[in-house]
C-alpha cells in the first residue's frame, strides 16, 4: 500500500523505518512542516518522497498516518479532509484520545468512519528523524480506541499493520485510555519536569545536579523530552491529569506531615507497598 506519514520526527520516522524494513508499503510519503527533515528522511531511504503540503501527501494514500503533536492534529485533519479517497484509512499516533477522536470527527465527515485512533506506546526522551528505529514497536503494546462508527475492515488493517511491526494490540475505549495514560505515562512526564525545573531554578543548582547519582538520572530522564509536545498532552488530558496530579499532591502532603511528625512506621509500610508493587510489576515484565 502506499503510505503517507503527516510528522516526520522518531515516531513517524520509526513507522516509516519498520515500513520499510518488513516490506509493509509499496511507497512511503512524508510531510513535515520542515522540509530539510523530509530531505533528510529520503537520503536514509526511509521515503520516497516528500509532499509540498499535507493534503498533497494525503493524495492517492491507502493509508495516512498522523504523527504530530496532538495540538496540531485537528488542523491537520482538516487539510487533508478533501484529498482522501473512498478507500483511504486515517490513523493517529498520539498519547492522547478522546480530543484526537473528537476533532477527526469534525473534521473528517464521511471519511470518519475510516480513521482508526491508535496510541503505539513507545518512544524516548529524544526526538529526531536521525533516531528512527525501526525496532521502536517490537514487542510494545498499542492501543486502538475505535469509535461507534469505526469500520470494521479500516480497524483490522491499522490492527493488522502495528502487529506486523511487532506490536501487541490492545482496544479500549478513548476515555478509559486517556485515564489510565494520564496516570502511568501523563503524570510522571509532569512530575520529572517539575523536579528538573525546581532544581534548576535554585542558585544551587549546578552544584546539585553535578552531585546526582544513576537513581536521580532514571526518575528525571524523561524530563529531556520535547516540551511543546508535552504541553499539548497536558492540556488536551487537563481532567484526567488534573484529578492525577491532586490524588499526588495529597499523597506528598501525607508523606510530609509522617516526615515531619518523625513517623517512620507509617513511612516504612507506605515505602513497602510502593516497593512490592514496583517488582511484581517487574515481575509481570518478565513474564513470572
């Protein structure tokens, strides 16, 4: 099939790589608002071509991919909501749903019941075309959040194309999905900034961070990932995570008063249960 990638940092540019390398599309277009990026992308064989506009790219395509910030989607489908055939299937590739669904559906008409909401969980701190990965998908879980009217066969092939990259599919609904990210992925992408930005804003702060060790360096590591992506996730799940992030502060707050007060027994049993958790999730990973 021939598919056209709207967004051509590391998760379109991983599609793309995972395309190629398993023989999934017969021509790969692309479309970035930076056109050196699509010249780039076309001298490491990951495209054939680069489009001058994103209805352009949407043109002839079996299959159009969007992999931009979720902010930037709803004017995106609105490009391409003329240029796309009868056939043609729409899919996402952002961390956030029920907006996502919503704007498709405003945007896209007909052509509606052939978009395919779909969240690959996977990714990094560091974006980039130059970091495609066509590995990036093996053996991670995508969620698809088809909609009422969602066809049946555009599901199945968007299903079937994310197992062909290695992936495990799994469907839920758009606003259980946006619930459940806000609290494993949404919030602790908020907290490591928050810790990053704390720090960094103490006079101190060289001094503090050329002193953190390996532990400090994992919980703040994502804080690296790219803000104006970020921002857009925060404010499109804004209900989900803001229930989240109240839930957390209640839970600091529980921690300072047990700190304050000298209550180790209460810390020690908290501390546990977080640890037990932490290895049978560890356990579960590894198939135990």
């Amino acid at each position: 099939m021939k598919v056209t990638i709207l967004g051509c940092g590391l998760m379109g540019a991983s599609l793309a790589a995972c395309l190629r390398a398993r023989g999934l599309a017969r021509a790969v277009v692309g479309y970035d608002l930076d056109p050196q990026v699509c010249a780039r992308g076309i001298a490491a064989g990951l495209l054939d071509e680069c489009a001058a506009s994103a209805a352009q790219a949407a043109r002839q395509a079996d299959l159009v991919a969007l992999a931009v910030p979720v902010g930037s989607m709803p004017e995106l489908l609105a490009q391409i909501a003329g240029e796309l055939g009868p056939s043609a299937i729409v899919m996402d590739l952002g961390s956030t749903k029920a907006d996502v669904v919503a704007a498709a559906r405003r945007a896209l008409g007909p052509a509606f019941a052939r978009f395919v909401p779909s969240h690959p969980i996977a990714g990094g701190e560091r974006a980039g075309l130059e970091r495609a990965d066509a590995g990036l998908f093996e053996g991670r879980t995508v969620v698809t959040t088809p909609a009422d009217e969602t066809a049946a066969d555009a599901l199945a092939r968007v299903e079937q194309l994310w197992r062909a990259c290695g992936a495990r599919v799994e469907r839920m609904q758009a606003d259980e999905h946006d619930r459940v990210l806000a609290s494993v992925s949404h919030l602790p992408h908020v907290l490591a900034f928050a810790l990053m930005g704390q720090i960094a804003g103490e006079q101190d702060a060289q001094r503090k961070l050329s002193l953190a060790g390996p532990g400090f360096r994992d919980f703040s590591r994502i804080a690296a990932s790219s803000p104006p992506m970020w921002r857009d996730i925060a404010l499109a799940n804004r209900d989900a995570l803001g229930q989240e992030l109240r839930a957390f502060v209640a839970t600091l707050q529980r921690i300072g008063q047990a700190v304050s007060a000298g209550d180790g027994t209460w810390l020690q049993q908290f501390f546990q249960r977080a640890s037990d958790a932490r290895r049978r999730m560890d356990g579960r990973e590894r198939g135990e």
